[in-house]
C-alpha cells in the first residue's frame, strides 16, 4: 500500500499507510469512542463532510457484510484508525474493510497515532483536515486552506431521500407517522416498525401543510448532519408540526424542536461520539449509557415557550433532551435506534406510540 497523509489546518501533519482508495478526502477530523460498529459509522449521515478517526486500536476484525448498513452509501468523507485487520473473520462477513472502502471510493489512512491524534482533538478542538495519497505535506496544506470549513454548509439537504417513501411494513400499522429525512439512520424505521408505527419519509424540504395532508398521527424528527444554525427553513416547519401533532425528536431532531421554541445552538469543542455517554433524566433521575453522534448543543437558557430541559449530559452538563409542558412533544440528543448500541434508551420508541396511543384516546 501506498503512503498517506493527513494534514491538519494548525499545520500538523501524521504520515501513515493507504486506506482504501487512492486521492484526496477533505472533512472536519472527529473522533468516535466506540469499540464496535464501524460499518454503521461509515453509512451514519450525520457523519457528512467529516473525516472520522475511530479510537479504538483494532478495526476491521469482523470485516463488513450487506446487513449493517445504516443508510445507501457511505456518508463519511476519510476514515482514520491506528490498525486494520486485514483477514476478518465473522460468519457474516463478505469482505475486508480495506477491500469495501476501496470499492467505494472513499479514501483512508491507517498506521498514524490515532491516540495523539484525539489527544489533539480534544484540547485544541475539532479542526478541518486532508487525507491524501497524492500530495506533499506543503501541497496537502494548501489544498486545505483554500477549502471552506465546515460550518459553512447545508449537508442536511445533501444526504436527506430526494423523493416521499414508505417504509416497508408487515400488515396492519397501529400508526401512521411522517418522519422528516434530516439524514435519517434506518433503524429508526426499523424501531418505530417494532412498535406498530409505518413511516412515510420526507425530503427535509417538505412543508409542514404537506406532511400533515395525510393526517399521520405523529411525526418524528431524524437526526442529521451539520450546523443547526443553517437550517432556519426546517425550524419554521418544526415549529408549525409542533403545535398541531405529537413529536419525537431525535439529535438534530432535538436540537430543531428546541430552535422552534427560541434555543439557539453551539458548537461543542469535540462532540460527543461514541457509545459510552451517560445522560440523566431529570423526571426520574435515573442515569442511562447512551450512543451519541453531534457536535452542537442547545443552550437552555434560551428555551421559551413551555420547553424545558429533560436530559442532562453527566460528563459535561450539556442538553440531552427536551419536554414541552403542554404540548405532546419531546426529544433526546442521542441515539435510541442504536446499532450496535448500547440499547438502554430504546424504550423511547414504546414512548412515543404510548403517547399516540393516548392522543388517539
């Protein structure tokens, strides 16, 4: 394989091994915790417009399969790790993960310190990158510099379906429900599926009058990729659903519902990505280990109009969920579809056809 490099905006460069394709892939360097799931981080949208270095050591021993995809394609921009097994071995797997992201096209780095890297990360925050295979170190960093940031783009409608669809559905719904694509994960549909809901999915440009013409009896509201602060159409929509049907929100889907009632966002030093963050709920005070994908927050104080906090982050205080005093609306900021999980908070699925269920009643 050949040499790699990855230039970071600051200057700092880390020389590795080929990944995958050959080329260039520009993004902003995250990281993510998790130990497991590589191929759902690779097909998660919310991932768009990042280079994504995994902290775990070891990736690629299970290989990939046709199962654990979470969206059509792969959503990341670069993938970073520190080793690849390069034989897998899993009674799913039907190929090497060096072998798919080739195949894909997307372009990789391995054998770099991945934990310097994150150390890097977590104290001077995230910041714009370049992998390439192709460049000097001085080319790679002016190619970068000459790159727009990340906060500067509508990734939500680059990855959103461009046309409605059904979620396919065995029998009878108990609910119908429109579920807004701000870059939905598919095991959200197939979450809401296991508690009697079908969904209809919507391009994220949809109207609020035109989700609501076929009376569904709720709407969820998906997570997605980007800055919150750029989607200021999508708010007006969220805030119109909010007052006329039952809501679930879920990531970006939280921090829309919190903009429509007057939150505004900020952006997080380096996110919370990965499987291991615990998050209280206020109204029980039980504390649950949840996955998360985001690198944006809700600032409570700015919350009006009958919203209030309803989960709290352990590790550093931030928003985790919200609850309208009146209206039948809520939403969390991390990820109860979880795949592979931790699966404590998928009971908010059964919470939310609860809530149909009561409305109906």
């Amino acid at each position: 394989m050949s040499t790699a490099i990855l230039a970071l905006e600051d200057g700092t460069l880390f020389e590795g091994r080929s990944l995958g394709a050959s080329g260039r892939a520009f993004g902003e360097v995250v990281f993510n915790t998790g130990m497991t799931g590589y191929q759902e981080i690779l097909t998660d949208p919310s991932y768009a417009g990042q280079l994504v270095t995994l902290t775990y050591p070891l990736i690629g021993n299970y290989g990939v399969n046709a199962d654990d995809f979470e969206s059509r394609r792969v959503q990341v921009e670069g993938f970073i790790v520190r080793t690849v097994e390069d034989v897998p071995s899993n009674w799913r797997c039907t190929g090497g993960l060096h072998d798919f992201l080739r195949d894909k096209g997307v372009v990789g780095i391995r054998e770099i310190d991945t934990r310097a890297l994150t150390r890097k990360l977590r104290v001077h925050g995230v910041m714009m990158g370049v992998i390439t295979t192709e460049d000097s170190a001085a080319e790679a960093l002016d190619a970068l510099r000459a790159r727009p940031g990340y906060d500067g783009t509508d990734y939500v409608s680059q990855v959103s379906t461009p046309v409605p669809y059904v979620w396919p559905y065995e029998g009878d719904p108990e609910f119908e429900v429109a579920l807004l694509d701000c870059g939905v994960k598919f095991n959200i549909m197939r979450s809401l599926a296991a508690v009697g809901c079908r969904a209809t999915v919507y391009p994220c440009a949809t109207s609020a009058e035109e989700m609501l013409e076929r009376k569904p009896d709720g709407v969820m509201l998906s997570p997605g990729p980007g800055d919150p602060a750029m989607l200021g159409h999508l708010v007006q929509n969220v805030k119109k659903l909010a007052h006329s049907v039952p809501i679930m929100g879920v990531c970006l889907g939280n921090q829309l519902l919190g903009a429509a009632f007057g939150a505004r966002t900020f952006k997080l030093r380096f996110g919370h990505r990965g499987s291991n963050h615990p998050v209280r709920d206020l109204s029980t005070d039980r504390v649950y280990i949840t996955s998360q994908n985001h690198g944006y927050a809700l600032d409570p104080a700015t919350l009006s109009g009958g919203m209030e906090v309803g989960h709290i982050n352990l590790n550093d205080g931030t928003v985790e969920g919200l609850r309208h005093r009146e209206l039948p609306v809520f939403s969390i900021q991390y990820h109860p579809e979880a795949s592979p999980g931790p699966s404590d908070s998928a009971y908010y699925f059964r919470e939310f056809a609860d809530l149909l269920r009561s409305r109906r009643g």
